[in-house]
C-alpha cells in the first residue's frame, strides 16, 4: 500500500521498516522514530520490576532476545542512516528498557550524539510497584548524521519558545489528551506538542521528515501542521488508516487551526498580567517599576491559583492602546501594599486599602513579535493573565 493526499506531503507505506527503508528513493532532513520497546509478553501482562501486570501493545512489541532486539535496532538505524542527508538529524525515542540499546547502535553506527531529551510526563500514571520510583519519563535520543557536517538547531526560536532562556533538555508536557484521539487510538501514541518542538528545533519549513514507525502518524500531523513534508512507515494497516483519518482530519482549516493552537500551547509557559491605567498612571507606574491591582473583591479577599507562579512578565496598556511589555524582578511573586504605602511611592489609589504590587525591571522593555489585539478581549479594563507567547514568539 502506498498512500499519497493530494499534495505529496503525506506519504505511507505499509510494510515492515527494513523493506520499506531500502526501497525508499530519496533522502530524508530528519528522521522521527519511536520503536517497539519489546516489552509485551502476548498473554496481556508486562514485566515491571519482578511482577507481571497486564498490559499489552500488541505482536509488535513482543519481548525478544537481547542480541535479537540489537541487530533489529542496528539493521532499522542503519537504513535510515543511508535514507538521511549528511546534515541531517534522528531522534529516537523510548524507555530505559530500550533507550541504552539504541545509543548503543547509534555510536557503533557512528552517528554524534547532540542530546538526550527527557520529556517529563505532567500527568505520569501510577507504577504498580513499590520497589522503585515512578516512572515519570520518556527519552529521546537527538543524533546527527555526521560527525564534521553542521546540522540546524534552531536555536533563536526555541530560546523564544522559552522565555528568552536557552531551551533546556527536560520537557515537561503532558500525555496526548482527548482532543489527540477523536480519530480513534493508538496504544503507544506520542504528543503532538512533543512532535511541535521537535520539528520546529531541527528542520525548516518544505524540508522531509521520516518516521519508519509511525503508528497513529502524529509525526506526520505535526510536520504537515508546521509545513514540512512527511513520510510514514507502519506494518499495521490499521494504524495507517487511523493517520489517514487524522490527516483528513486537518484538511478542514478550521480543525487545523484549533489542532495547531493546542498543539503549540506550552503547559508550563511563563504568564503575562495584562493590565489597564489611565495614560498618566501607567506614566507613573513606568517611571516607579510598579504596577498595582485592587487586592480581591469589595470584600478584600484574594485567590491565588495554580499556575500564578508562571507569571513573569506584566503588560501596561490605556484601554488598548499604548502598550509595554516589562519583565517582573521576581517571577510568581506580588506583595500585598495598603493604600498609605502606595501613596507614599507618589500614587492616588482610590479603590480599596490593600493592592496586589508587582515590581517590574522597568529599564528594559521587551519588544513585542505578534500584535497585542488587546482591544479583541471581551473587556479591555480588566486585567487577565494571558500566555507570553501571545505577544511574543510563534504559538
Ligand atoms: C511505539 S509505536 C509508534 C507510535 C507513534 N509514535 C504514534 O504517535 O502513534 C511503534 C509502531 O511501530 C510499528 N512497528 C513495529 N515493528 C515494526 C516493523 N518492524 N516495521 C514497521 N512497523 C513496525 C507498530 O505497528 C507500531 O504502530
């Protein structure tokens, strides 16, 4: 089987990896590849530590021989190092039952190591024993091809993605959720904002990406989302099918449009106060360092949620206009002033006694990349907390 969508980007073929791979014509700019880890037993248990629990992924994933499992890691790398052009990149993924195994084959295969990526799960499920920590982690293995050709990292863009500070190599982001799965599922499926950052760190827009086990094709979504080029392999029709069906999914723009701004939400992203001052106040407020909310309701209560700790910038606009953009001293953090300390700082508070107060670096604005469009929210007066990337960076 070999299925193409109208504009050659999405390519499948149905079959085994190894003969996929070698009749594969063209070279590749990055390759994607979550193996089988063989770890099923085929009677639906899986050995974790001493103990069989039930759980199995299916024929695929059946436990071998270590000298098996090696020579099918070498056989599967070796072809794709063949299929990837001399500047580009593979990343494996897998657990601590399979990942040293394959930087076995990676080094013997000569490949250079660039990083090991942790994705650290936000929401890990329960490990039925209680001899060892919970597994909370995945790995992925970032290679080049060659040890003296250079390879694209694109590395102004993920120091954007995060915050202006170098992208480090733990990642914290959630399993694929519900709204990954209304195509129907895969059991081993990957996130696509796991797919989103590593696409967007290692190729360039129209480039072609490979993954020689692609199941539910969430490779093949990122990369079309992104506009690159995708070529998938699976052995299981059905899992092909369920990629067509996501494919399809996407050629909706709509459905493209929610699906790539979920998929480029960052869970853990730094937060922005968005806030409202007469064009005097927020004179004021620039020249002090300081911007004040009323501190709760009439009441004077005040509840802080999860997720405030993430707050590290505040924005100042006048009903929608004139608007800056300042990074806090100390992100998550406020302190609560009465209404005679804000006067003493040259203020005229007028609403409550007690203000929340956020100290700013005001000798440096951050400049904006996208347009604020503070004027679409529903009431321009109130202040919100809204994610950093929609003022700056790419979602
Ligand atoms: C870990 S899953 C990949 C899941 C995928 N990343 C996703 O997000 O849906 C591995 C896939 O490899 C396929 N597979 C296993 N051994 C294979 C082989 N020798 N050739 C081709 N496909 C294979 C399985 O059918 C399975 O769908």
């Amino acid at each position: 089987m070999q299925q193409w969508n109208k504009d050659g980007d999405f390519r499948l073929f149905l079959g085994n990896s190894k003969e996929q791979l070698a009749s594969l014509t063209e070279k590749v700019d990055m390759i994607f590849a979550d193996p089988p880890y063989f770890l099923s037993t085929g009677n639906g248990t899986v050995k974790i530590g001493n103990r069989y629990v039930r759980f199995d992924k299916g024929k695929w994933d059946r436990v071998r021989s270590k000298e098996d499992i090696y020579n099918f890691n070498y056989e599967w790398l070796s072809l794709c190092r063949e299929k990837l052009k001399d500047s580009g990149t593979i990343w494996v993924s897998g657990t601590y039952h399979n990942i040293f195994q394959v930087a076995k084959c990676l080094i013997d295969l000569e490949f250079k190591i660039l990083n090991m990526i942790v994705w650290q799960k936000s929401d890990p499920p329960t490990t039925f024993t209680k001899q060892r920590f919970n597994f909370s982690a995945e790995y992925i293995i970032w290679a080049r091809k060659c040890e003296k050709v250079p390879h694209f990292f694109n590395y102004d863009l993920l120091e954007c993605m995060n915050n202006g500070v170098h992208m480090p190599d733990v990642w914290k982001l959630p399993a694929p959720g519900r709204w990954e799965k209304t195509c129907g599922k895969h059991p081993t499926q990957k996130p696509l904002r796991l797919l989103y950052r590593i696409i967007l760190a290692s190729t360039r827009e129209g480039d072609i990406i490979l993954d020689p086990f692609a199941g539910s094709c969430t490779t093949g979504i990122a990369a079309n989302l992104l506009g690159r080029k995708f070529v998938g392999i699976d052995q299981d029709e059905k899992y092909l099918q369920l990629g067509m069906r996501r494919r399809e999914e996407i050629s909706n723009p709509d459905v493209a449009q929610k699906i790539f701004e979920r998929m480029s939400e960052n869970p853990e992203e730094v937060q922005v106060i968005v806030n409202h001052a007469r064009p005097e106040l927020l004179k004021l407020m620039i020249e002090q360092g300081i911007c004040y909310l009323r501190a709760g309701d009439s009441k004077g209560s005040i509840l802080v949620t999860p997720g405030f700790e993430r707050t590290g910038y505040v924005l100042l606009h006048s009903g929608g206009q004139n608007c800056h953009l300042f990074k806090l001293k100390r992100k998550g953090c406020f302190q609560i002033w009465t209404k005679e300390t804000l006067e003493k700082h040259g203020f005229y508070p007028k609403h409550a006694l007690y203000y929340q107060v956020f100290h700013f670096d005001n000798s440096q604005e951050v400049p904006f990349t996208r347009e604020p469009r503070l004027l679409q929210g529903l009431n321009t007066y109130r202040s919100k907390i809204r994610p950093l990337s929609d003022f700056i960076g790419i979602r």
